[in-house]
C-alpha cells in the first residue's frame, strides 16, 4: 500500500529557477479599494527622471502642484461644470481688481498732470487767507476769464482792453456738502486803489490779487477766501471733449448773433454739446428769442454748463475715459493748489450733491449800467454761504 502511495504525484508542483517552463505562483487579489501590488519582476530597465531646476520651486504654479501631489498623488480631475463654478465666483474678484487699477491709475494722471498745470501768480497767493481745510471747509473764489482768441469775441463783449472776470462764483466745500454763491459780473463794488465800478474789473485791473481782495470787502461779513481758482473758458472745450460732451437743459430756445464765425441755435430742452458748442452755449450774452433777458440769465447758462460737467463726471460711460478725463481737468485751471489740494476740490464738487447756485441778487440799477446789492442781501448770502 505504502509503494502505491509513493507513486502518485505529490498534490504540489516545485518549481525550479532556470527551467523554460516554469510560471510563478499566482498572485493574491488586491484588497477592496487597494492598488495591487507591481509584480515582482520588472521589465528589465529602470525609468529615471530629470531633477527640475532650483528656480523652478520659486514658481507658484509648480509649488501649488508639488504640494497638491504630495497631499493626494493620484487626484481625481474635476468635472468641466466644477470648473465653471469656480471660474464665475473668481470672476467679481477680478473686476474688482480692474476697478480698482483702473481709478488708481486715473488718480496717478491727475497728480502728475497738476504738477504740470499753470500756478496763480504770488500776489494772488498772497491775497488768500490761511487756516482752513478742505475736509472741514474751506472758501474757493473761481474766476472765469473772458480771455479768448482774437475774432472769438461775442457781440456785447468789449473788443479791447484787459481779459475781466467772465464770471464770479464762491464755493464752500467740505467733504459731502459744497455751498456756491454767484456774483454777477455787472455788480457795482468799490476797488480797492481804483475808482468804484462793475466788480469784473476788479480782474481786469490787478489779476487775481485784487479780485480776491474786492470781493472779500465787497461781500464782508467775516467772509475769508482761502483758494483761487482762475479758468479759462478758452480750454474748457478740451476738458468737455475728454469727457465725451455734456447734456445742458435749457427753458427757452436761444438765438444769438453770429460771433467767431458761428451763431448758437438752441430749441427748448435738453441738448447734448461737444466742447466748442459748449463754449459758446456759456457765452451767449443777447438771446434773440428772450430779448429781455438780462446777465442772470446768462449767469445761469453758466451755471448749467458746470451743471452739465459734473452730471457727466458721475456717469458710468466716463469710467472708460477716466485717465483722459484726470489728464485734462486740472490743465484746464491755475490755481494756487496743487495735486492733493485740487484732488480733494475735484471731489468734495463731484460728491457734494447737484446743490442749486445762489445768485447775489440785485435790488437796483446803479451807475454806469452796473447793479446795485443791498446790505442785507450780502449778508444773508455770506451766512447762507458759510452754513451758520
């Protein structure tokens, strides 16, 4: 029995290294969520991999990817509707960032253009009085010059003699509230150094300094002019321009007489004006369709005019032209202030709300074709002005 059992194969097979036909065992299944392991027999070469650079661990892609291998080598990849998720809630961060570059940029140009722009003489600076801010409240006296190319000149104005003040206006500003008053031009004042006559000769006669000066004692009051502002309506259309034209509202039509070759016709309503048709809107002085009209009505053109500017300022379609806009603005102007002072000017106008223009109003014909003001008028004007 025992020679019977040994003459049976054995129920296991030996296998021997270096036989043709020898296999090896099979190989045990992987656990569930396991990799199996790689055989033990490899292909008969080893892969070797180039070591990457020292300035390649400088860059944020390839430390970004380095760290998301070693945290998870095998990462699954992420569906394209992930994807698109994570891109739309990325997308208000970047236009918040473009927003943000862009007004930087635009406040850049306007500091570098305003340390190119024109000063006010020293006499003029001189003249102005000191203490006050533009956060808490400072007085502006803008005087608008009637200085204009040869051939330019309205029928009206006089051909001859030194630029005046075209137009006198007082702002009170501070951050979130401005106050404006506006003289008119015919209003009669004492000069100092000059005999008495219209308050626009005031410029004429001895520039800013003096302006300055005639309107303090004219006005009174405790009233103290802090800044200067000279404009000249000869480059307002630049300004106008960058800004794309403005929109001017107006009550009446206007006709005027033909002046530098050209004559303002104007229904009722509102009109969008490039920069020279603006210009001349501004200085129309005889309204053929309103014959009475009188310098307030012109004053209030004006007064829409910068009306219009600052309507267009605060438009979304001027984000796009926001640089050109900062370029041109203070090179529109001479003042005594520089960048910080004329930024924080251009703003406390532009968020100081649409706020109605008080005008000194008259209360008798004077000398001359000049306007008489009263005592009491200058004084609740100053008063309203100042915010008491």
């Amino acid at each position: 029995m025992n020679g019977e059992d040994d003459d049976r194969d054995p129920p296991y097979r030996v296998y021997r290294a270096g036989e043709p036909d020898s296999e090896p065992p099979p190989r045990p299944a992987p656990a569930p969520g396991k990799r199996a392991d790689p055989p033990a027999s490899g292909p008969g070469y080893h892969v070797y991999r180039s070591r990457k650079g020292s300035l390649s661990r400088l860059r944020p892609s390839g430390l970004f990817r380095r760290r998301d291998r070693e945290r998870d080598p095998d990462p699954e990849p992420r569906a394209p509707s992930e994807r698109r998720r994570i891109g739309v809630r990325r997308l208000p961060k970047w236009i918040a960032f473009a927003v943000f570059g862009w007004v930087a940029l635009s406040v850049i140009v306007f500091f570098v253009s305003a340390q190119f722009s024109p000063h006010v003489s020293d006499e003029a600076e001189a003249a102005l009085s000191s203490g006050s801010s533009l956060a808490t409240g400072s007085t502006v006296l803008i005087l608008g010059s009637d200085a204009r190319p040869e051939g330019t000149k309205e029928p009206g104005a006089d051909p001859g003699g030194p630029s005046r003040s075209d137009s006198i206006l007082l702002v009170r500003a501070s951050v979130g509230k401005v106050q404006r008053l506006s003289i008119l031009r015919d209003t009669f004042a004492e000069i100092p150094g000059a005999e008495a006559q219209k308050i626009n000769a005031a410029y004429a006669i001895g520039g800013a300094a003096l302006a300055i000066e005639t309107v303090e004692k004219f006005l009174g009051n405790g009233l103290e002019i802090n800044h200067v502002v000279e404009v000249s309506l000869e480059n307002f259309p630049n300004l106008i321009d960058a800004l794309g034209g403005i929109d001017v509202t107006t009550k009446t039509c206007i006709r005027s007489e033909p002046f530098g070759g050209y004559r303002v016709k104007l229904k009722k309503g509102t009109h969008h004006l490039n920069g020279d048709q603006a210009l001349r809107f501004a200085r129309v002085r005889k309204n053929l369709c309103a014959p009475n009209e009188d310098d307030q009505a012109r004053a209030a053109r004006q007064q829409e005019l910068l009306r219009g500017i600052r309507n267009q300022l605060l438009s979304p379609r001027t984000f796009v032209r926001l640089p050109l806009v900062s370029w041109q603005a203070p090179r529109t102007i001479r003042s005594d202030m520089v960048g910080p002072g004329l930024f924080a000017l251009f703003s406390d106008l532009v968020t100081g709300g649409s706020g109605k223009t008080r005008i000194l109003m008259p209360s008798a014909p004077g000398p001359g074709g000049s306007l008489l003001v009263s005592d009491e008028e200058k004084r609740t004007a100053v008063k309203r002005l100042l915010g008491d």
